[in-house]
C-alpha cells in the first residue's frame, strides 16, 4: 500500500484539513477576545504558538489511533478488514464541512457586515490618536503641564489637513484608564496611537514620547527629553515635529520635513502655565470651573498681551459662561467684542474664530430685537471653518445648532452624526445628539445619548441637568431629582440651578425641600433674578397674591431678570392686577416704565421689549376686547412670530389664538403645550394656567382642564416618589 493510500486510509489528511480550519476559527474568537476583554497584544501570539505546537501531535494521533463505536483505538490493534475508517472519515468529513461553514459566514460577517465601530478604521491609515501624558511627577499640581502637552501635540498634528486627529474630548476620555491600544485605536477609528509621559524635578522636565502602530503594537518611533522647564516650548516643538516626520516615514517614505509645525503662540513659560490651566478649568464646564478659566486665561494675557490661544479660548469661555446662566446676553457680548476684533484682524480664517464670530452676530441680533440674522450666511461660514479644521467638534455642534435654527432639521441631525464619527468620544456631540432625539420624541435614543455624555464628561452638571430631562418626560421623577441633584452636587456655586430644583419642588407640592434649595440659592446670589423669579413662583403657588403682586412690580421697577425679558413678572403683575380689580392701574404702571408700550405706534428694541410688547397686547387684547386692540397684536404677530422666541411656546401661540376667537385652535395648541409635562419650556410650570389671566379662560376649557387635572395627579405622585427617595438616599438638604 502506498503512502498517499495509508494517509487517506488512516485521515490523516482529513484531519490536516480540519486542523487548519478549526486553527484559523480559534484566531478569530481570540481576536474577538482580545477587543472585548482588552486581553494584551502577546495573547494572539501564544494563542499561534500553542496551536503551532499541536498541529504534530493531532497528525501523530491521526497517525496511530482510530476512533471506532467502541472509543478511540490504536491503528495497530484494528483488524483492517473490519474497519471502521471509512465511517470515522465521514464524520470527520462531516466536522470539516461543519467547520468550513462557519469559517465561511465568519469571514462574510467581517468583510460586508461588520459594523464600522467595531474594527479598526483600516480605511485611514493616516490618523493618529493622541493619549493624554502621564504625570509622573508625583505632584497632581503637575496636572496641567502633562495635559498641556497632549494639548500642544494635538493643536500641532491637527494642522496636517489630511491627517485625523480625535480632538481633546475622545482622547482625554481615556486618562487614567488601563484600556488596550487596540481597542483605543478601534473606539477612535485610527490607525495609530501617540502616547507619552512628563516627569517635573523642579526646574527640570523629562519627556517621554512614542507612537505606535495599533495594529500590531510596535513602536514605531520613541524619544525620551531631558529639558529646563524654561525649554517646554522647543521640546513640545520638537516632540510635535518628530511624531509627524515618523508618520510620513511610515506612510509614505517621505523623510522630508515640511517646515516648522506651529504650536502655541507664546514663548512665556508662566503665560503658557495659566493657559493650561485655563483649559484645564474650561473643559470642566461648570459654574465654578468656567469663572476659573476665566481669571487663568485672563492672567496669561496679562502676562503675554499677544496670546492669540489665550484670548481664543477666553472668548470661548465667555460663551459657555453665557450659555450656562453664569452672564446674560449683554455681559456676554460687551466682554467678547473687543476681543473678536483682535483676533478677526490676526487670523480671519480660523474655525473657531468664524465660529464665535457668529454666535456674537447671533447675540447682537438678539440684544437689538432685529430678528434680521442671517442663518444661513453662519451656515455657509460654518462649512468654510470646518474644512479648515475638520477635527474640531465644536464646530459640528454649531453647524448642527444653525441648521436646526434654518428648520434643516435632517442635515442637522446628519452634522451631528458627522461629528461623532470625526470625534466619537465628544461629550458635547453627544449630548446635542439627545436634545435633537428628544425633539423627536426618541426618549430611549436620547436617554442613550444623555447617559454617553455623562460617562464621557462626568464632572459636566449641564450632562446630569440633560439626563435628568429625560426621567422628567419619562415621569420616573425620582431617578430626574436624583440627576439633578448630582448637577448641583457638581456645581456648588450655581445658584440658578437650585433656583430651578426650588422650583420644581414647589410644582410637586414639596414646599419644606423647595424653601431649602431656594435658601441655598439665595445665599450665594440674593440679588440674581431667576433666584428672586423661584421666590415669586411660589408666592403665587401658595396663594399669597397681594405679595406676589408687590413683588412683581418691585422687579419690573428695578428691571430685574431681563435675561428673561420680564415674561415671568409681566404675567404675574397683570394677572394680580386684574384680580383685584385693578386693570387700569396695571397698564398704567406700564406705560409708566417703557413710555408708548401701550400704544400702536410702539417699537420694540431688542427681544426682553418684544415679549414685553407681547404679553401687553395680549392682556388688551383680552381686556379690552376692541377691534383695534386685536387689530394691533395681530399686526405685531405677523412680524415677530418668525424672528423672536416668545412665539416658540405653544401656550403663547394658544393665547394669541384664544384672542382671535379661534377656540379650538387655542385648546389644540394649548393641550400640545400642556404635552410638555409638568414644566412648559423655559422653566415654567403647568399651573400658570391657573394663574396667567391669559391662559384662565383657556384653563376652563373642558379638555384643557381634564389634561390639568392629570397633571394635578402626576404631579402629587411625583412629589411622594422624590420624598421617598431623600428617606432612601438618608439626603440631609
């Protein structure tokens, strides 16, 4: 018998082919593994080493046993005129066949159907992700200066247009965190990882630097700098130069250099210091961080007057100040103004320049009430900037905000997705990701999204403030205060948000708590408007009209909150006016403060005297019930209802309706508005139906009073859930 024939007869060949199948479905579990589990790179080798060693010992065993019905036999015992080979052969046939199979839809599974967040991102080998450095110095002062050079590396990589770089939020994600290169690489959709540490000794700086191929783990290039701190800048220079030339080499072969990488525009050690910490403070986005990025930032201009980072990021600081009700609107714009004009003269074409630069036409438009910004210009400037600086998330954000604006919902929601597929990690992205869900009403996706945020950023309180909205529509009112009252934990100078907790407290019926958290308030900031607005909501919730008659007035007299543009006050005055008989008197009172506010003829400037004029007209309208009152709120409807935010709410648009006599228009908007929950939009309760003298006679509407009355009932069993909690959580208030 020949040899070929003994092989066949005793499958061995078989089990060649089934070895090598089984071998390479192993590799690919193990592979799976290795993401999953975050097993280390040698895993796979080991794995290799050890079937390597066994493909021997399977052909041996091939070799000599058999397998037979009575067990595994040897070859030699077996009277090979009965043997059973030929039945052991399809089996192993039939094991082969099995296996090939699953190799078969393995292999289709990860060439057309593997989703792309799952491998590595092989389609751009030219990208980069660059991890935060270490701080080895044992001294968490040092903080900032490890994060400032991951900062300085990232500003540098990112003016490689055709290189992607993962912004500051999805690398700084994985500070601190023992996580696989591999499965970085994978999370981030890049190819390789730049990677260091910096160790202080006084006036001494030591540097460490590598890049590696995710891949595979090898270390594409590494360099260690020993430097006098006063050198930071030339080693961060240098450190930026080497990890660009070591990409071209790798990518291309192309050991040319192409000049001089650009990375801070300073050369003061003590100004760059206060930068860094400045965007240490600022990437915290709190009430108490964003003041400290301020003074850090405002120092290093102090220091170095031509920081152009410095009074970019400081004007940005601003706008996140004004966006989480630490500065109105006017503040906002008198600080950034002087700014924008030096950097619009250094560098007219920078993104985030372009960016601030319409947000600051935005707020202009606004403060004048023109209604006449051009959305769609800052959509075409916002296009420009992202080309130049495709990396930066904050960008998408706008882009999607604008859109939004300009009623491109889709392409709105597209830039966002965008975005996170250019920065998957950035908190920011997320969590304008939820609010455009939850104007879907896609509570789970926007939950999804809200709780990514949080886990990205968890020391952000507006993340917590934005998940809690979701409990809040989800009527789970125990688990919203619980992310609420982590936002405030997170913030222990925000006196607005809890005003705001004050307030819904007292929606629920918890007065006792709400006093607690309005006291907490008013300590920090007695004066500050919506602090004094919680105070008079509950007034007027409780029945203590004639104070909340005086106290309203005394706010109007005193032109308190006009960031809100007075709504809350001018709803509360002439609604107690009108209730005790006084209707004359409350248009007088008016008249008597914005001269002409009554009249025909009058023009509102900026948008606190639109919404003013607004809730004028509509008290006339219903008051005086003439034809030339609704005449003129008419005339006033059809030229602000598209340029200003006081005809966003529903329950504005009901009462207008009401006015005109078109009942069920009113009760339609006003049941749509009463969706909402037990808040309205912009803070205010569902029972000012009850107490706006516009929205009363609305409020006896059938339907709308049963729709009322429902909210009555979620809002008591809303008040027992979150009083169970605090006797759960032991919360000393």
């Amino acid at each position: 018998m020949s040899l070929l024939s003994e092989l066949r007869r005793r499958n061995v060949l078989r089990m060649v082919v089934l070895y090598a199948v089984a071998t390479w479905l192993i590799m690919q579990v193990v592979e799976v593994l290795m993401s999953l589990v975050g097993l280390p790179l040698w895993t796979g080798q080991v794995t290799l080493v050890v079937l390597a060693i066994g493909f021997p010992i399977a052909l041996a065993f091939s070799w000599f046993y058999e397998l037979t019905p009575e067990g595994v036999q040897l070859d030699s015992d077996i009277d090979t005129t009965v043997s059973d080979s030929q039945v052991s052969g399809r089996r192993m046939d039939f094991l082969v066949i099995s296996l090939l199979t699953a190799a078969l839809l393995v292999f289709a599974y990860d060439k057309w159907w593997l989703r792309d967040d799952v491998a590595i991102n092989l389609s751009a080998p030219n990208s980069v992700a660059v991890l935060p450095f270490k701080n080895m110095s044992g001294n968490p002062d040092n903080e900032y200066l490890s994060d400032g050079l991951t900062e300085t590396l990232l500003h540098a990589l990112a003016q490689f247009p055709d290189l992607k770089v993962p912004a500051r939020t999805s690398s700084f994600f994985f500070k601190g965190q023992d996580i696989d290169i591999r499965d970085i690489a994978r999370q981030l959709g890049v190819s390789k990882v730049s990677e260091g540490s910096v160790q202080r000794s006084g006036g001494k700086l030591r540097v460490v630097a590598q890049l590696i191929e995710a891949e595979t783990g090898f270390h594409l290039w590494s360099n260690t700098y020993d430097r006098d701190m006063k050198d930071i800048f030339e080693v961060q220079d240098d450190i930026a130069s080497r990890v660009a030339l070591a990409m071209k080499v790798t990518l291309s072969g192309d050991t040319g250099h192409g000049g001089r990488i650009e990375t801070v525009d300073t050369d003061n050690v003590a100004a760059f210091e206060k930068y860094l910490q400045g965007l240490q403070q600022k990437n915290r986005n709190s009430f108490e961080s964003l003041m400290l990025a301020e003074t850090f930032l405002k120092s290093a201009l102090a220091i170095d007057p031509g920081f152009f980072d410095a009074r970019l990021e400081l004007t940005h600081t601003y706008r996140d100040q004004q966006e989480l009700g630490v500065i109105p609107f006017e503040v906002a714009a008198e600080r950034i103004d002087p700014l924008l004009e030096q950097l619009l003269v250094e560098r007219p074409d920078d993104g985030l320049v372009l960016m601030i630069a319409g947000y600051i036409d935005f707020i202009h438009s606004a403060i004048q009430g023109e209604g006449d910004f051009d959305v769609e210009a800052q959509i075409t400037r916002l296009e420009s900037a992202i080309g130049r600086t495709p990396n930066e998330a904050r960008l998408y954000v706008e882009m999607s905000h604008h859109l939004r604006v300009a009623n491109r919902r889709d392409e709105a929601f597209e830039w966002l997705k965008r975005g996170i597929a250019v920065d998957p990690l950035d908190w920011r992205l997320h969590m304008e990701l939820g609010k455009r869900l939850m104007s879907m009403d896609d509570l789970d996706g926007a939950q999804t999204s809200f709780m990514r945020a949080v886990e990205l950023n968890p020391e952000a309180p507006v993340a917590y403030v934005w998940a809690s909205e979701v409990y809040r529509h989800r009527k789970e009112h125990a688990k919203s205060f619980a992310m609420f009252s982590k936002a405030i934990e997170l913030g222990p100078l925000d006196h607005q948000a809890r005003a705001l907790m004050a307030l819904r407290l007292y929606t629920i019926g918890l007065m006792e708590e709400g006093d607690k958290y309005w006291q907490h308030a008013n300590a920090i900031d007695p004066g500050d408007g919506f602090v004094q607005l919680a105070k008079l909501y509950r007034l007027l919730l409780f029945d203590d009209h004639t104070e909340a008659l005086a106290m309203s007035e005394i706010r109007l007299r005193n032109d308190i909150d006009v960031s809100r543009g007075h709504s809350f006050d001018v709803v509360v005055f002439l609604s107690t006016m009108t209730e005790a008989g006084r209707t004359e008197n409350a248009l007088e009172v008016l008249e008597e403060l914005w001269p002409g506010v009554t009249s025909p003829d009058f023009e509102p400037v900026g948008e606190q005297e639109v919404m003013l004029r607004g809730h004028v007209l509509l008290f006339m309208a219903r008051s005086l019930g003439t034809v030339e009152a609704l005449h003129t709120l008419n005339q006033f409807t059809e030229r602000w209802e598209n340029s200003s935010r006081f005809f966003v709410w529903r329950r504005v648009r009901a009462s207008i309706a009401m006015a005109r006599g078109e009942k069920e228009r009113a009760v339609e908007l006003a049941l749509e508005s009463l969706e909402e929950g037990l808040e309205l939009g912009d803070a205010i309760p569902y029972p000012i139906f009850r107490y706006s003298d516009h929205l009363l006679a609305l409020a006896k509407e059938p339907a709308v009073a049963e729709r009322l009355a429902e909210l009555d009932v979620e809002a008591k069993q809303a008040g027992k859930d979150v009083q169970a909690y605090m006797v759960e959580h032991n919360l000393q208030l």
